[in-house]
C-alpha cells in the first residue's frame, strides 16, 4: 500500500524540493538491530527524510532513538505500544494506527455491557504484549473491575510460563483477555484447547484474528464464542473520514 501511495505522488507530481518521492524497503526479520542496520545502510546510500514502520513494537525503541538522533520522522503502520505515544521519549516517533489504549477502553465498554467484573489475562512478553496487558490492566482498574491472574506466553521458547490449565481453572474468572500477535495466537490457543479450558467454560477475548480451520475440526464447539478486539476502518463503524485525504 505505501509503494502504490508512492507511486500515486509520482502520477500527481508531488515533490519534496523539487525531487519525487521513492523508497528504499527493509526486511527486519522481528529484530531491531537489523531494523537500524537496513535504515544506515540506506541512509547511506540515500538522501531519506523519512522512516515507514517498523511494524511491530519491539522493533520501536531503538529504531524511534536512531531517527530522533538522526532527525528524520518514523511514521508506523502498526506498532500499538501506549508507551510510544510519549512525545518526551519519542519525539520523532508517529504512526497511523490506533495505540492499545483504545483497545482497553473498548474492552471495558465490553465488561461493563456484560456486567463481567474480572478477567484473566495472557500476553506474549515483548514491548506489544506487555504494554498492551499493562493499559487493560491500568484501564479495568480504573473502573473498579479485577484482573484475576497474568499469564505470560514466552516467545522465545513459544510457550506459556508454567501450566495454562491450572492457572485457569484456579482462578475466579472465566473471563481470558488474550494479548498476543497473530502469529502467536494460534499456538496459545491450541495449548488452551489441548488444556479444555476454551468454549464453553470460559469466554476468550482476542486481540488478533485467527483462522479457525486452521484447528482440528473436533475443536469446533470450544471455538464457539470467542470475540476479538480489532481495529477498523471509520466508514466500517458509521464514524467520519477525512474524504479528502
């Protein structure tokens, strides 16, 4: 999509200081020292004024300090991290999306329609999944509603911290806030479904979407009234969009 809007600037005319605009990409691989080492090697090559991504929130940190030292803006499609909209860490750093502070307040409104009043939650440990359980938790506290239990995934060894069954069924909620990526969240709930703790004794809240055909069609019943938490597009919602833009 950014090298059609790229391409579109060029059809139009559009120029920053008499040059069109191109593009160098850069292939991260998850890793934020790759990340910095793609944007110096264009930089070195180029004359860039601008930085688009990285998109995922651990890759953020070390590549937002790089532009900010550098002087160069770093506008990101999808890192969500709270913590990345303090202008006094990040103060070249932007994106396009929707913080996971939006997320949490949705996810209250959910809790409140529901009159549900804990939650356990599961999150991957990285700057997305800690910043993303930290605001729900933050953010249920602040209307008085309980996280039951944390429940850590580790990416490393893609696994969840000690056993998923006992720290569900031990717990006094059967409501699970899933913070995980798309690539993680298969693997969690395939450990949920081999653990019988999914459908219908407890009611799982997603942050990503996940294929459900991609699990054994035996499992269908317990895929049963999972809700994910995305976000969408304004016209999808009946909300105002810059037209223009």
């Amino acid at each position: 999509m950014f090298k059609a809007a790229v391409l579109l600037s060029q059809q139009y005319n559009i120029t920053i200081e008499g040059q069109f605009i191109g593009w160098q990409a850069v292939q991260t691989g998850a890793s934020p020292i790759a990340a910095v080492n793609g944007v110096c090697r264009a930089l070195s090559t180029s004359d860039i004024f601008g930085i688009v991504g990285p998109s995922l929130s651990l890759e953020v940190p070390i590549t937002a300090e790089f532009a900010k030292d550098v002087g160069i803006p770093a506008v990101s499609y999808a890192a969500t991290n709270p913590d990345f909209s303090n202008r006094n860490m990040y103060p070249a750093f932007y994106r396009v999306v929707p913080s996971d502070s939006a997320a949490a307040i949705a996810i209250v409104k959910l809790f409140i329609r529901f009159n549900w009043t804990s939650c356990i939650i599961i999150y991957q440990n990285d700057q997305f999944g800690t910043g993303g359980a930290n605001v729900i938790k933050d953010e249920l506290h602040k209307n008085d509603l309980t996280v039951a239990t944390m429940v850590v995934f580790d990416i490393e060894t893609r696994s969840i911290r000690g056993d998923l069954s006992t720290s569900l069924i031990g717990s006094s909620s059967r409501i699970v806030v899933l913070w995980a990526t798309s690539t993680h969240t298969p693997l969690i709930l395939q450990n949920a479904l081999d653990s019988n703790v999914l459908g219908p004794k407890f009611t799982w809240i997603l942050s990503s979407s996940v294929r459900l055909n991609s699990f054994d069609k035996k499992f269908s019943q317990q895929l049963i009234g999972m809700l994910t938490v995305e976000p969408t597009i304004a016209s999808a919602v009946g909300a105002s969009i810059n037209t223009t833009l």
